[in-house]
C-alpha cells in the first residue's frame, strides 16, 4: 500500500513539473482563446449605419473578420533573447482603408503593459509601440515606446497572424521565471482618427499566465 501511495505522490510531482514547464504559447497552446463572431461595438450595435457606410463605400467589407481575434499567444527565441513576442490570431486577416489596431496585453510587477499596431490606408501607413500602460485615459508611455522599425509587426495573411516583436528593455527588463499575469488581447476598427473612437471591437478575457523563458 505504502508503495503505492509513493508511485501515486511521484505521479503527481511529475505532472505538477510539467505542467509548469508548459508555459510556453504557440499556436496549439496558446494563453488567450477566444470565441469566433463575438465582435461589438458601434457598427454592430447599429445595422443601418452600418449599411450607409457601406451605401457610400466608405466601408468595402461585408463582414468584421479582420478583426475577430480567435487566440493569442506568447513566445520567445533562444536566438534573439532581448525579445518578447506576441502572436494574435484572426479569423480571416485582409486590410481596409480604415484602421485596424492589434495589440495585446498584460501585467508585469504589478505594472500594465501592452504593444499594439496600428495599421490603415491598405497598409500604407503603420504605427507599432510597446511600453506601459498608465494614467486615468490609458496613456502608453508611448515616447519611451515607440518601436521605429515597423516591419517588427509581422502580418502573415495566409495564417492570418499578426507578430509583434517586443524590445524586453520596453517592457519592464523581464528576465527568466518572471511572470506576466492578466494576459489579453484586443482588436479595433477605427476611421482613421481615433475622433470617432471605435468602430467595432474585439476583447478577450484574460488568459493563461506566460513566464519568460531567456
Ligand atoms: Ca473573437
Ligand atoms: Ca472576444
């Protein structure tokens, strides 16, 4: 008997150990899941302004497929220790004239952070950032931020995934074990002001926690 319950307790530290040892995201695993048609905001809410829009051509799609998030997940690569990468999948990616916002976020030593990119005028034009989050109207400290190289948002529209590659030193220097909590994801349509605010939406719930890994 007593055997037994030592093979049972070896057991059970082995599937605790490898259950923390998954923390890593991809596709399969990912931190953040979330449901497909779940899109709100303006647009939604109001069909016909939804059908004028489209009426006049301002709006050329038919559905809010390029901004449905399905899942989104964290990575890291040995090669390139210094960044976080994040990865948000869409339901069916394509540009508009308008602009679409992909980001993701979380916490960090009880900070908030996040990294969007902004992405308008059939790709024309973007704008990519990272840093923490802060202040009654959600301000990034967006001047320390700022990434310069745009193409580190990475757009795959056969897979329909949108990278963001991360600077650590941006984001609070996380070095291996630490963890990042509070994980979420959230896509926008806006025109291509944020005047107007949004057009439609897409927010997760918060997912699975991520540890760093380099
Ligand atoms: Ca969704
Ligand atoms: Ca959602």
């Amino acid at each position: 008997m007593k055997k037994i319950i030592n093979i049972l307790i070896i057991l059970m530290l082995v599937i605790t150990a490898l259950s923390v040892t998954v923390s890593a995201g991809d596709e399969y695993n990912p931190e953040i899941q979330d449901p497909e048609n779940d899109i709100t905001g303006k647009l939604v809410k109001h069909p016909i302004l939804f059908k004028i829009l489209q009426t006049f051509n301002i709006i050329p799609f038919k559905s809010f497929e390029f901004i449905d998030v399905t899942s989104a997940w964290f990575y890291e690569s040995e090669a390139e220790p210094d960044y976080l990468f994040a990865t948000i999948k869409i339901k069916d990616l394509q540009y508009t004239p308008l602009r679409t916002i992909y980001s993701m976020r979380w916490t960090f030593n009880e900070k908030n952070y996040g990294v969007a990119c902004h992405i308008h005028s059939n790709d024309e034009f973007r704008w990519f950032a990272a840093g923490q989050i802060f202040g009654l109207f959600d301000n990034w400290a967006y001047k320390k931020g700022l990434i310069k190289d745009i193409s580190d948002c990475i757009v795959d529209y056969e897979e329909n995934l949108i990278t963001l590659k991360i600077p650590k030193n941006i984001i609070g220097d996380p070095t291996p074990g630490d963890v990042l909590t509070f994980t979420n994801a959230w896509a926008g349509l806006r025109f291509i002001s944020e005047i107007c605010g949004e057009l439609a939406e897409d927010q997760t719930s918060y997912g699975n926690n991520y540890i760093i890994q380099y």
